[in-house]
C-alpha cells in the first residue's frame, strides 16, 4: 500500500474512528474497562504498596482488614493488599505468554495445515485432535511434577502454554479452508504471490478479529490452567501468584477460620479478569461477525 | 392532450378500474415509494413508480441493478423487511389497496391472489421436505385440503401442468435438476390459481436452453389460468420474447412504458435508447457501444432526471424538474422533457 | 515460433478412485493451440457443465488435467522451473467472472493492481509504478481520481471488473483467459468492457480466450469459437459460420433458444430441431454425448464418438450427419482457426432458415 505521512488531521480521524468503533461494541467496550482496571491496579499500586509487604513475616499474622492493614494479612504475616498488587501481573503475565505462545504455535500449524492441505495437514490437525482429546490438567500435573526444585512464573508459563495451541490451530485452520477458495486468493496467485506471501499479506489481515479472540480465549485458558495448577499447590512457590495465594489460603485452612479477607480478594480478582476476558471475547466475536452488531 | 386520468406520478385517488383501450386493470400501483435505511441515510430505491396491469397480460418491467424492479416485487407481496420501508403509494388489486392491508389479510392474499416466484427461487425449496408436502405446504394457510384423494390428483395435475413427471411429487429438491426445480417453484406459485403472478428475474440462473422452455411453460400456464405476469429481468431478449407491454426502469423510477414492439422499433427515452443501441447482436459483428457514465447513486440521486448526466439530449431542464410519466403517443408513456417540447409545439 | 500455450489431449475428470459412481469427465481429449503471433480472438462457447471452467483452470495451470498436457513454449506446465513458472505467469492471465471476490475487502483497490507490479517487479520506484497503474487505468476508460484509493464496497461491479482488465494489462501478457467477464456486469456496461478487451487485443496486440455461455458476445468479440457440450467439442470454426449457420444439432439448439431483442423474431428451440429420437443406449464409453436429446440420433452415434468432421476449410462438425466430410484429428485443430490472420476471414455464408437467429442482413 502507498504509504502517507500521518498529520495531525489524520490522527484526529483516527482517534474519532476509535471512539465511535468503541460506542458500536459495547461488550468490548466493557471488557476493555475492566482489565484497564486491573491492569490499573497493578500499575498504580506499587506507588502506594511497597513490595516487602508480599513477603513472610512483614506484617503481624491473621489481622483483620483495618486501616493500617486494607486487606489484612495472613497466617505467616504477609500483607493481603501487597499480595493481589504485585500477584496479579504475575498471574496475567503467566497467562499472556501461554496465550502468546499458544496463538503463535497455533497459527504456524493453522495456516500451514489450511493453506497447504495434504500431507501437512494431517500431520498438524492430527496432532491437535490428539492433544485436545487427552485430558489437560492430567497433562500438566504430569508435566509440573517433573519439574524439581522452584518453578518460575516464565516455567509456569511454557509448562501450561503445552495446552494451548490446539484449539487455536482448529479455529485457524477451519477459517483458512473456507477463505483457501475465495477469488483474491486465487488472483493473488495469478499475480506472482508466493504461499507464505499469500497466507501473510491476503489471509492474515482478514482474519484478524479471528485471531484477536483466539488470543483472548488462549489467554483465559491459560490463566485458568495456571490458576488449576497453581490451587493443587505445582506453581511458583514462591511467588505470589493468585493461584499459590489460594493454595496457602487453603493450606492453612482459612475458610474454616474465617479469614475471608484471604481468600476472599484472589476469587474478586480472577472473576473479575475472566468477566473481562469474555466480554472481549464475545465483543470481537461481534467485529468479526457484522450480523451480531447492534443495528447501528 | 394526455388524459388527466393517465397524469401518473401524483397520488390521486381514481375510481377507473380500465385502462385508455378499455382492457380491465388488475393491478394499479400509483406513486410507490420505498426506501432502506442504511448507516449512510436512507437510500430511495423505488421512487414514485406508477404502473397498471391488465388483466391476462404479461407486463415487463426491465432495468440494471439499483433501478429498484426488485424492491417492487417484494413491495407488492409486503415482503419489505426493516431496514426497507414502503414509504407511499398505493398498490389496488381489483379495487383494493394490498399496501394497506395487515399482516393477517395479506397472508390469505398471497398464493391466493398473488404470487411470487423469485430470484434463485430453486434454493428457496426446503431441501428436507419433498416436493408435494411443500406444495401442500401452502395450501394449510389457505384451509385446502392437505391429505386424501383430491389431494392427490391436484398435485398429479399441478405437476402435469408445469412439465413434470406425477413422481417428482414424492422427491426431493437435490434430486431435481435447476430446471426441474424451478418448475416445482412455479407449481407453488400457481396452485392456488392467482391473479397475478410476479416472477423476478426467474431464470438468471439456468441455461439458455432450459431458460427458454421454462419460459414457454411459463407463459402457456398464464394463458390457460388467465392470470397477468409481472416478469422483472434484466435481460431485453427475454423480454422482447416474452412480455406485452414492457416498462422500462432506472434509478427507481419507470422512464418509459409502451406495447413490446413499440418499444424496440421506437424507443422514446433515451435511455431506452442506449440501452438497446448496446445490445449485442447476432445479426452482424459491429461497434461495442455502452452508456458512457456510472449508474447514479441511490443515496443522494442527482437533482432533476435521474438520469441527465449520462444523457447525450440533455437541457438545462433536464437538470433541475423531474419529468414525469405522461402519456405522448397513443399507449406510450415517457418521462422525459424531449417530449414535453414536442406537446408545447404541437 | 513455439507455440505460446497448448492444450494437448487433455482429459480432467473429478472424483473416481475408489468410488466408481461419483466419477465426472468434465473435459475429455481437448486440444487447443494458440500461438504468440499474430494476436488471435478465441471464444469457448458451453453451458454449464461443459467443461468451460475446467479447461479455464487447467490453461491457467490451477489445476492439472488427468491425462494429456498443458505445455507452455513448449514445456508441460507440471516441469516449469521456477523461473519458468514466472515467465508464464506474466504472459498468460486471467479476467475472472465474479468483479466481487476477487477483491480483498481489506485493501483499497489499488491493492490489485500494486501486487502484479511489485512482484514482477515492473516499476522501480514509487512514481513509476503510480505511472503505470494510471495509464492502464486509462486505457480501459477509467478515470484514477474516481477509482485509486477507494474501497472494493465504494466501486460498481462495472467499474471493479474494469480495474480488472487494467490490472490484466499492467503485466503486458500475451494472452489473457477471460472467463464469463461481464455475466455478472449490468447491461449497459458490457459492451463497454468487452470494447476493452477488444482494444487489448487489437492496440495492444494481446490474444484473448474469451468463455462464455453467451453466444451473442462470442460472436461479436471473437474471430474463432468452439462450442464445448458435456466436456466434448460439437462444433469448432470460423464464428461467422458456426453462429449464423450452425451445422450440429446442439448448436442449432443453442443458437435457436437465444432469445433474441426484437419481438418479430420469435425464439424456436426445439422447433428448430424436432423431438428426440427415443431411447439408445450406449454401449460403450465412446459415444456421442448429444445422443438422449438429438432428434438425429442413429445407432452408430452411440457406437463410437463421433470424429470432428471438416465440413468447410474454415468449419468442423463432430456429428455423423456430415460424416461424408473428411475427418481430422484434435490437434488439426489449431489449422481450422484463423489464428488472427485477417485475411483468413472466411466470407459471411447465405443463410436460410425458417426464423430463429441470424438471418443473412438484419
């Protein structure tokens, strides 16, 4: 395409176009608000937290909420606040590198399976049909296990990123059959265009809402892998990762102690990622798909 | 001087049930206007169009995409669904305004009195069901008989009657050839012995050769239930072949109605004009003419006659009062301000 | 000179293996030659399930034929190098039907025409390459201000179709494969595409294999026509005889149910050919295809697929009617043809026919 410089015109269209786009998908809109505010939360809070409060001992154990301690703390002295402040990117983190790896695996395997056919195709949809059929958690409780000695949150991730590639290669793949035969592929190919020029430059940018919400549902899978994962205990112990936070939570048995404001704000926190994540999800199912727009 | 009774293109309420020639009128739509509304504002797809059929006779009505012939079709069954609306007119079947009447009354009107077959009618068989329980299908709403022996011998003869063999009456649609299936569409139009038939662009998708006898069919069906065709199309062949009278549509307004052969021998508007100087023909290998211009945008049309940037007559007039349909030689109509010179003079 | 594209003996068939019954010839031992000089006007005539598309697919090497060869200069398509395989790319290519689906709704139309430019690489800089796309887009009668930088939505289906002739010209090929071009254009506009397609072959010295369905813009675009019936060749030749005085009874059929613009001129179809003779059935796997509707039908018809009978020097007939014609092979084909030579031009023939198309004069 003919590049042109951007004047400041042009950035004024385009910051309107946004702002329209996002009034005509109101399900997005929302999804959009409340991961900004999680994400919020983990920004703007370590200017008011500081971290020593995630550790062991930084704080009198089993306080109630109070002014001195917002979300109280728990049985071996660490502070609730600091804990959701600094675990929550640390859970995201896990789940968008999971989420990254799944969609790229993913869209190497689905294009190439799509696009190609034959041979290549069954080798990858064959691959993912397996994988999907064997039950996950089992496969990760396996693959966690034989990790020894502390795991790190980039391990967590690469270990639950095992899972997520199939269900993008599918969605991929199956878009693919259907655009394989449409007219501008075929004059893309009387045009002197190569197959992975092909599969880039006229596939891609079609499918991008596609892959938008392939991302979106990786990502949320992967979070709640981890989180799974994280619950049984097979996490990075030690890093305050919701999912460990809830594993502690339930080690020391705080629900039959009542110490809601354990294991109260980790729940708050992953409701309100998940929420967030759908309705992004359902929102880009709604740019892909025109006919579930709102009449505008 | 042009008959006050024929001045169409403004809605007066007129009680004459026949035309100039004294045939009887059996469908008079005066001054319909339809519009869809659309995120870029409302696009006027039929605007202000005014036509009579008479009864028995086959009436063309002939343009390019975006004339609107297809909008009048649905119009006329109230098939308009939103973002299209019907926004005026009157459409009288034997003295009644179809436009007006409800849902509920319309239902017993359609297949009855009216009937529709359409555009790519061969995909609107259910593919599930065989073909005589969707002829009978119709015929539930209307309180025939669906089961038994008359039943049966009805749905013998329907198929008979368009060309087909009594055992298609228990397959199914995939098991049809296109032409097959669209016989069966035709059955289910005319079971009910209408009075009008609409049929819209029927047979854009068959082969030439099957084109032509479904055709045939089509017109030895009119001619034994006495009932008026409406045959929307594109394709001027067919309609010199085909109809009695022809209008002739563009930009969702009629610009010419005349008997068939006036049409070809002495096409008044010039659009019509062009349009059969551009036909290609098999009489002899010639210059390739096209109209110059871009068909006009329905969304903001230009002010005047439609169709004045493209016209090789055009006056200053031209751009700024619509022509209306009038009548200017004995059973033609045109909308065109050529004409309105001619009167002045004469 | 070697011939620029040939099909020799090519036979596509769909499905088979192991499922006998799905099995669909959908073009059986078809030769075509074109040659680079001079530019000819090819016309492909079929109805659908002719085997039109096909052999459109297969010229174009989208798809490869079952048996026989696609060869260009000379080599089987499926032994091109690469480089090769370029070479042909830039000398043959295509108009397609549908002026819809050929656009990538998420690219400007410019889009199009860009792609052939940068992967051939024609223009070596920005200017250049603006340069070219606007004068193809002028040759074709459009104007840049009104087509560049707009949406495929934004665009008539006349204009897009127009953008793609330009876009077939941009590569200087020599010889482009139009199938159904202006099908699905509006009235008004065909003639002036066909007009196009007609000055790329003329001005620009481009050969056209024009398909179609339609027998009345074959015969005013083209010079030579086939006329394809269930994969097979009925009839092939000059378009002057084949459309004004058609010889094999499918043609006749054809060229009867047109109909025509001029209601005095009533449309015969059948009437032109009679009923069907009855019930033959074929014995073998070589017979005519036409046999279950031709009123003509002997017992050798279905015996043997009939030859291609050389009724005129300029005309062949695949009909036992004219068996007392000699016969020539598929690949005499090619010496039927005018081939674009203007003097070859056989002269028009004394029609007589009882109504139906083409009368001699108008």
């Amino acid at each position: 395409m003919i590049a042109v410089p951007v004047s400041l015109e042009r950035t004024h269209d385009r910051i309107g176009r946004v702002l329209r786009g996002l009034r005509t998908y109101p399900m997005l809109t929302a999804g959009l608000l409340l991961l900004l505010l999680v994400l919020s939360i983990s920004l703007i809070g370590p200017l008011f937290v500081p971290r020593e409060g995630v550790q062991v001992g930084s704080a009198p154990p089993d306080q109630r909420p109070s002014r001195e301690y917002l979300l109280g703390t728990d049985t071996v002295g660490r502070q609730i606040l600091a804990i959701i402040i600094y675990g929550t990117p640390l859970t995201l983190q896990i789940g968008l590198i999971a989420g990254a790896i799944g969609l790229g695996v993913g869209m190497v395997f689905g294009f190439v399976a799509g696009y190609y056919g034959g041979a290549l195709d069954h080798l990858f949809r064959g691959a993912a049909d397996v994988f999907l059929t064997v039950p996950g958690l089992l496969i990760l409780v396996v693959i966690a296990t034989t990790f020894k000695g502390a795991v790190s949150v980039m391990t967590q991730a690469l270990v639950v990123s095992a899972l997520a590639w199939m269900y993008p290669t599918r969605t991929i793949r199956s878009q693919v059959l259907s655009m394989r035969e449409r007219g501008y592929v075929q004059l893309a190919k009387l045009s002197g265009m190569s197959g992975p020029e092909i599969i880039v430059r006229e596939l891609m940018p079609n499918l991008l809402p596609y892959l938008a919400a392939s991302f979106v549902s990786a990502v949320s899978a992967a979070i709640l892998a981890s989180i799974g994962l994280e619950a049984l205990g097979l996490g990075p112990q030690n890093e305050p990762t919701l999912g460990m936070t809830i594993y502690w939570s339930l080690y020391y048995t705080s629900v039959l102690r009542n110490l809601w404001w354990w294991w109260a704000p980790p729940i708050v926190m992953i409701v309100i990622i998940f929420v967030g994540l759908f309705l992004i999800s359902a929102g880009l199912d709604q740019v892909a798909n025109p006919r579930l727009r709102r009449a505008a | 001087m042009s008959d006050t009774s024929l001045r169409l293109g403004q809605t007066r309420p007129e009680p004459a049930a026949q035309s100039r020639d004294g045939a009887e009128i059996v469908l008079d739509v005066r001054d319909l206007r339809v519009s869809y509304y659309t995120p870029r504002g409302p696009v006027r797809a039929v605007n202000g169009v005014s036509f009579t059929l008479r009864r028995g006779e086959a009436f063309g009505l002939v343009g390019e995409s975006g004339s609107g012939k297809s909008t009048i079709a649905l119009s006329l069954m109230q098939l308009i669904k939103p973002p299209g609306r019907i926004e005026g007119g009157q459409a009288l079947l034997d003295g009644r305004d179809i436009l007006a009447l409800s849902e509920e009354e319309m239902r017993r009107l359609r297949l009855a009195e009216i009937a529709l077959i359409t555009q790519g009618a061969m995909n609107s068989l259910n593919p599930v069901m065989r073909i005589r329980d969707q002829i009978v299908d119709a015929w539930k709403d209307h309180g025939e008989p669906v089961n038994g022996r008359e039943a049966e011998d009805r749905i013998r003869d329907l198929l008979r009657w368009v060309g087909l063999r009594p055992e298609v009456a228990r397959m199914y649609p995939h098991e049809l050839s296109g032409g097959m299936k669209q016989r069966a569409v035709i059955a289910i139009a005319i079971s009910l012995r209408p009075k009008v038939i609409i049929a819209d662009e029927p047979t854009s998708a068959l082969d030439v050769v099957v084109q032509r006898q479904i055709m045939q069919t089509l017109r030895r069906i009119q001619r034994e239930l006495g009932a008026a065709v409406i045959l929307i199309g594109h394709d001027m062949g067919l309609m010199a072949q085909f109809v009695d009278r022809l209008g002739v549509m563009y930009a969702g307004k009629v610009v010419e109605v005349s008997p068939v052969r006036d049409i070809f021998k002495d096409p008044l508007h010039p659009y019509t004009q062009l349009l059969i100087a551009s036909l290609p023909s098999l009489a002899r290998k010639g210059q390739l003419q096209g109209i110059p211009g871009l068909p006009p945008s329905l969304l903001s049309p230009p002010p005047g006659c439609p169709f004045h940037p493209r016209c090789p007559f055009v006056m200053d007039r031209c751009r700024v009062a619509v022509p209306l349909l009038e009548l200017k030689r004995p059973n033609r109509l045109v909308a065109c301000h050529l004409y309105e010179r001619d009167e002045e003079q004469a | 000179m070697t011939t620029l594209l040939e099909a020799r003996k090519v036979t596509k068939v769909y499905g088979g293996g192991l499922f006998r019954r799905d099995r669909t010839v959908a073009l059986e031992d078809f030769s075509l030659r074109i040659e680079p000089e001079p530019p000819s006007i090819t016309a492909i005539v079929g109805e659908s399930g002719s085997g039109k598309t096909t052999l459109a697919r297969l010229l174009l090497g989208m798809t490869m034929p079952t048996s026989g060869a696609i060869l260009y200069q000379g080599k089987d398509l499926r032994k091109l190098s690469r480089r090769e395989w370029r070479a042909f790319r830039r000398d043959v290519q295509a108009i397609f039907q549908d002026p819809y689906e050929v656009y990538n709704p998420f690219y400007k139309v410019d889009h199009v025409l860009e792609l052939p430019i940068r992967n051939f690489g024609l223009a070596h800089s920005r200017r250049e390459r603006r340069a070219m796309i606007e004068e193809a887009l002028h040759a074709v009668g459009l104007r840049p201000e009104e087509t560049l930088g707009r949406y495929p939505h934004q665009l008539s289906g006349g204009q897009r179709q127009r953008i793609m002739v330009a876009r077939a010209l941009l590569l200087r090929p020599r010889l482009i494969i139009a199938d159904e071009p202006v099908s699905m254009v509006d009235a008004s506009l065909r003639a002036t595409i066909l007009g196009s397609l007609l000055k790329l072959n003329q001005e620009f010295g481009i050969s056209l294999i024009y398909i179609t369905h339609d027998l009345t813009t074959a015969y005013q675009v083209s010079q030579d026509i086939i006329v394809l019936y269930r994969g097979s060749v009925v009839e092939a030749g000059d378009v002057e005889q084949v459309v004004r005085d058609p010889q094999h009874p499918y043609t006749r059929l054809l060229v009867g149910s047109i109909p025509l613009p001029n209601p005095d001129r009533v449309w015969q179809g059948e009437r032109v050919l009679g009923r069907p003779a009855g019930e033959l059935k074929p014995i073998g796997s070589s017979y005519c295809k036409f046999h279950e509707r031709c009123p003509f039908a002997m017992p050798m018809c279905i015996e043997q697929a009939p030859p291609l009978f050389q009724t005129d020097p300029r005309r062949v007939t695949a009909c036992y009617l004219y068996r007392e014609a000699p016969a020539i092979e598929p690949e005499e084909l090619v010496g039927v043809f005018a081939n674009g030579h203007r003097e070859q031009a056989a002269p028009r023939p004394e029609v007589q026919r009882e109504g139906g198309a083409g009368g001699a004069g108008s």
